[in-house]
C-alpha cells in the first residue's frame, strides 16, 4: 500500500514481514490477524494476494477501490487535513503462493499481448495529427502533459488546453505527468526538486479532474534511476522510461522501458516481441505531422498510419491499452 503523504503502523502492524519504507507499507496478514495503518494523503496504489477484509474508516470496503480516482474527482492532496485512518485488513490472510496450475498457466499464454501508445511534452499534434488516425481503430492513448506548459482553455491549435484534455479523456485517453518544467534529467535533480516535480504535476492533475486509476509519471528524457522511482512511486503507480523490458512482463512498474515510435521498425520490434511472450509494448511518439522546423523525433502522419495499421493487422493477438489497464 503506497499513499501520497505519511503512514503509520498501528496495531498488530510490524510483525514477520511487515515494513515500511517512506509513504509505502508492506506485509502479510494471517488468517484471523488483523493489521491496522493509519495515514495521510490518499491512497496511490493498494495491490494484495488472496482473501482480504478491508475496513476504512470504521466502514468495511472492497479492496478494489483503494488508489482508484473516477474522473473529476478531487481526492484529498497530500499534507490536507487531519490523518485518516488507514484500511484494516483482517480475516483471511494470503498464505504462501503454490504453483501455477496448468489451466492458470495456459490462460496466461491465451491472453492477448498489450500495447500503450504514449506522447510526450504536451505535444498538440497528439490530438490533431495521431488522434484522428487512431479514431478509426478504437485506440486510446496516453497524453504526457507539462504542465506549466497547459492552459485552461484557448482556441490556437498550437496548445494542448484543459478542454482539449477533457473532450481527450471523454473518447478513452489517460493524461500523465511529464513533470511541471520537463528538466532535462531527473538524476541530476535533487530529492526535493524531484518530489516537488511530481507532486505538483499530480496536484495539477487532480485539480482539473484529469486524474485516472493508476496514474503514470513519463519521465522527460526517459531519466530515471532507483532514486527517482522511489520518490515518484509515492505519487503514481506506472513509470513509463527505464530499463525494465515490459514485453515478457512488468518486473518494475515505475521503470518501464518504451520503445521510440518515430523509429518504426524498433516498434515493430518491441510489438513482436509482446506477442511472442505475452507481454507489454509501450511506444514513445512526440510530434506527429509534418514541420517547418523538422527534427529526428517527429513521425509522419503516413508512418503513424501504417504503424497503427500493424497494431490491427494482429487481431485479437494484440490489444492497445492505457497505463490504468495494465
């Protein structure tokens, strides 16, 4: 369980495998125990194995619930009011894992592979050049907004406003942070400039409605080190950028390596190698169109076409998704 503010271990908390590790709390509860924490903030992430009973508040809830935000909802911000009390988890503890049965393991191999199509730097051809192409699939995508650089509200077509956000995330997009300023590198940054980068992107965010389950940071330049990803774990549950290989699973959810979709046959690559093990393909687009001032990174409106024609040409192989359905 990972808030945004503090945690704190309360009863029965802190026995056998039971830590915490700056706003995150890990363990185990056996059956019949109950493990009690009581934070601040809101809840970012909540992931368990096996039966569970969760109380919150004095009220018993589903597990499921927790770290989750419907849109236009403004959840708690971090250091805001008196500290709540935590979940209580209690009752059926999850015991050892066994062995994955052959059924479990043959329905793992029958799911489809998954690709995430991610764009950076509050590009505004995301919407007027990708947008238009990928409406004729179905396809949602990923929209990785500076936010210093993100208006309310204005009608030139060279800015990615709030409004244009909104009527994005009504046709299935999920925003991300890409950070206030987009530094040019988290590594060289501080503790405390990296933790204000994050947290007040995701204020921006939630202020505006744009919040989904499972929030996503895409860090500028893809930097990223243990450092970083421990501070932003603290305010989202998917990191897209590191070294972490998705297309044979996701072994580090806040390092997740992408591969550059203005290079078609490097994301060809990475979508085979999805299908072939069942994994994940997230591709990195920047501007799409053609420019006055053309650079490396751009992707042509044909080749963006012809690589979301790959995407469908896999059928029922293949299925495009956002961070929040990983």
């Amino acid at each position: 369980m990972t808030v945004s503010d503090t945690i704190e271990a309360g009863r029965g908390f802190g026995e056998g495998a039971d830590s915490i590790s700056g706003s995150t709390a890990r363990g185990t509860v056996r059956k019949g125990d109950t493990d009690e924490l009581t934070f601040s903030g809101l809840v970012t992430r909540f992931l368990h194995e096996g039966p569970l009973r969760v109380v919150f508040n004095g009220n018993e809830i589903g597990p499921a619930p927790l770290g989750e935000q419907t849109s236009g909802s403004t959840p708690t911000p971090p250091g805001a009011g008196a500290n709540e009390s935590a979940p209580t988890p209690s009752g059926e503890g999850p015991d050892e894992p066994g062995p994955e049965s052959s059924d479990e393991g043959a329905e793992r191999a029958s799911s489809p592979a998954q690709v995430v199509l991610s764009f950076d730097d509050s590009e505004p051809s995301a919407k007027t050049g990708a947008k238009p192409i990928m409406d004729e699939y179905g396809y949602p995508g990923v929209m990785g907004i500076v936010t210093e650089r993100t208006k309310q509200s204005g009608s030139d077509d060279n800015s990615l406003t709030v409004a244009r956000l909104e009527a994005m995330q009504a046709d299935g997009w999920v925003v991300a942070s890409h950070s206030v300023t987009r530094p040019e590198a988290f590594t060289e940054l501080s503790e405390e400039e990296i933790r204000e980068e994050c947290h007040q992107s995701r204020e921006f965010i939630v202020e505006n409605g744009l919040l989904p389950p499972d929030p996503a940071i895409i860090y500028p330049h893809g930097s990223v080190d243990e450092d970083v990803a421990e501070i932003a774990e603290e305010y989202y549950t998917y990191g897209l950028g590191g070294e972490d290989d998705p297309t044979d699973g996701i072994d580090d959810p806040l390092r997740i390596e992408r591969a550059a979709g203005h290079e078609p046959g490097e994301a060809r690559e990475q979508i085979d190698r999805a299908i072939e093990n069942g994994g994940v393909s997230v591709l990195m687009f920047h501007r799409i169109g053609t420019f006055d001032d053309p650079n490396e990174l751009d992707t042509s409106e044909e080749d963006f076409a012809e690589l979301m024609s790959y995407i469908d040409e896999q059928g029922s192989a293949l299925e495009v998704i956002t961070p929040s359905q990983l």
